[in-house]
C-alpha cells in the first residue's frame, strides 16, 4: 500500500516532471479540455500533480493534463504531492488507481484500456482465493468437511466476479464490458499489424458507440472487407465502408454537390415542380430547393440518398445566378436585397417576374434611389449630431 511521503504541497518546474508512458499510452499525448485549461487559468492548478521519484526521476503518475496546460500556459511551477511506490507495477497500479475516477470524461477506448490492467490485476487474485479455499477443502477430515464446505461458499460469495468488478470500475454494464473486450481486441491486433488507418476509423466508432462496434466487428463477411477499403485509403470511416458494402457505393451523399439540379422521374408532391436544386449537404439528407407551383414560393425538402430517384441536369439558371452574385457583392450593405437574392439562389431557376426583378435591382433608377436615400440618412445624421453639440454647449 502506497502512502504520501510528504504531505504538505511542494511546488517544482514542470521541466523537472516527465509523464508515466502508460498515462500516454491510454489517454493519449496531448488532450483537448478547454474547461480544465480555462479553469487553471483562471484559478491556477487546484488539486496537486501525483508523482514518484522512485527512480530518481520524477515521473508523473496522475495530472498529465495538468501538466500539458501548465505548460502550454507558462506556468513556471506547479503543485506536486510525493507518493512512494517500491517498484514498477506498483507505479502502474498507482496510474490506474489515481485516474480511476478521473474528470472530464474518457472515452470508451480509454475505459476499455484501463479494463486490460485491472483483469491482469484481479484474475491472478481471483485464482489465488480459489487456490486457498482448495487447499483449507483438502485439509480438511470428514468430521468437518460439510463445515468447510459451507465456510468456502461463504468466502467466495464475499468476492465479485472478475468481471462484474471490472465493469464496475468503468461505470459500465457487463453486457458492455464483454461486447467492448471484442471490438477492442480487434484494435489490438489492427494495430499489431500496423494497419494504423483502421486503427483510428474503428476507435472512433467505437467511442461513438460499443453497440455499433460490436455489430460490426461481428459482421466479418463485412468487417474485414471494410477495414482493407480504409487501408486503402477508399473511405475514411466505418459508416461510409457498410454504406458500400450495402449500396455497392463508398458514400451515398458523394455524389451530390451545392448548387446542383436533378430532375425528379416522379413529382415529389403534385404541387411541386419537378427540378430542384440541392441547398443543402447535412449528416441525413440532401437538402433540395423546389418551387411551389401553387404560389411560386420556394419549398425546402429533406430526401435521404437512397430516396431520391432524381437525374443530374445542366445548370439551367448559369448567367442569371452570376448577376444575382454580382449584385450581392454591390448591395452587401442592404439587407433585405441580400435576403431576396438568396431566396432566389435556392430555386432551380427563375420566372419572368424574378428576372423583371432582377433588372430592377440592376437598373439605374434603382441604385440612383438607392444613393438618393444614403445621402439623406447622412445628411439627417449630420443634422443630428450639430443639434446634440448645440445642447452640449448650452
């Protein structure tokens, strides 16, 4: 058991401190907690750094993030609390110990890290109280073989099952626990075999969610062939390499860009026309803009890729939208210029009226009005300020 040498804070230069490899290996060298760093600050580094200089160095056992922001900061010392520890698995025991509850969330890889050393830790000591209640089951005669019995039972149910005390250590279900074990072995050994882009793709769907991961690390027929298109450098996720394999295309939005126009085999809606123009790109849908023909207004549908049976047009609209552009750029100071001209971009082309429209905001008539009314504002402005000077030298 570990005990703090020396209680009180000692304040030492984060040159002089140098991080545990495995603090590295599970949460990774650099992390992003805007929160931590805004806290420390503000406020300084609150809760001390724990570090062992069992070999002579001072090796960081909890506070690497600290430690990163202080540094990143300029912070010339930071707060330091001495722990001993006789050996090198007692300083990884202490790592896993101190960051068990740590703040600031981890990721379910992170959790799954920690889960392979506190196994390595708890099943040898699992077996070692199987080992004792065999040996107290041999020693013993006739005479109080069903008393040993029942004391044997009685011990093992004070223990938890490996895992169950696992999962609880991670704060999170055993059906989670054994389902992650799967997906993060796989990791293991994509990263044994240096497939480092898989590596990375995997991991984070498996932070996204350890159902997802299970899924598709049991769907072999497609897993394997999915991990070979990252590889490759075909796809750049899990999501976009089972869009493939189930569409026979590595992704479905590919395909559509801003601006384009597709003609419909079939009216969306009777009222609606039958070309649109994609405004849109989100994580679902491809945002088109169609026309009402009822009331000539724009009408926004959502349509997921599979749903739109659609084929791509020659832009119909090219000179019209270079001057909508055009005017954009010279009336950028007028607000409700800009927000007609926009509307007008989202539709697959434009009506008689719009174009009418159109030429009204490039005519002379319109910017002469237009200046006409900037030169009365200014002048009101002017009026305006000499009446508060007056008041002022009253």
């Amino acid at each position: 058991m570990s005990e703090v040498k020396n209680p009180a804070i000692v304040y030492i230069s984060p040159a002089e401190l140098v991080v545990h490899p495995k603090l590295i290996e599970i949460y990774g060298e650099n992390e992003e907690r805007p929160a931590l760093e805004k806290s420390i600050s503000e406020k300084g580094i609150l809760e001390s750094l724990k570090v062992s200089a069992r070999t002579g160095v001072n090796i960081v056992l909890a506070g690497k993030c600290r430690l990163q922001i202080a540094r990143q900061l300029g912070i010339s010392t930071v707060k330091v609390e001495f722990v001993e520890s006789g050996s090198p698995e007692e300083d990884l025991k202490l790592v896993l110990d101190f960051n068990l509850h740590r703040e600031g969330g981890k990721t379910h890889y992170q959790k799954f890290h920690e889960g392979q050393y506190w196994e390595s830790v708890l099943r040898p000591q699992a077996k070692e109280r199987q080992r004792q209640s065999a040996r107290r089951l041999n020693q013993s005669n006739d005479s109080n073989l069903n008393h040993s019995v029942t004391e044997s039972k009685s011990q093992l149910g004070k223990g938890k099952r490996v895992i169950q005390e696992v999962s609880e250590n991670l704060n999170i279900s055993v059906g989670s626990y054994h389902k992650g074990k799967k997906v993060f072995e796989l990791i293991s050994q994509l990263r044994e075999l240096e497939k480092f882009k898989a590596v990375v793709a995997l991991e984070m769907e498996f932070n996204r969610s350890i159902d997802a991961a299970y899924k598709f690390v049991c769907n072999q027929d497609i897993c394997y062939q999915v991990i070979d298109l990252l590889e490759a450098d075909e796809i750049g996720s899990i999501g976009d390499g089972i869009a493939w394999m189930l569409n026979g295309d590595r992704n479905p939005f590919r395909r559509f860009q801003l601006d384009q126009v597709y003609q419909f085999k079939k009216r969306l809606r009777p009222e609606l026309e039958i070309v649109g123009r994609v405004i849109g790109i989100t994580n679902e849908f491809v945002v088109f803009g169609l026309r009402n023909l009822g009331n000539m207004s724009l009408e926004i549908v959502n349509l997921r890729p599979r749903q739109i049976d659609a084929e791509l047009q020659d832009e119909p609209s090219a000179s019209q939208r270079k001057r909508i552009f055009h005017l954009m750029q010279k009336f950028s100071d007028v607000f409700p210029v800009q927000v007609s001209l926009a509307e007008l971009l989202k539709l697959p082309n434009l009506t008689d009226k719009e174009e009418v429209l159109l030429r009204m905001y490039e005519s002379d008539v319109f910017e002469k009005t237009w200046e006409d009314y900037k030169t009365q504002m200014k002048a009101m402005e002017v009026s305006k300020n000499r009446k508060k000077d007056k008041i002022c030298a009253a």
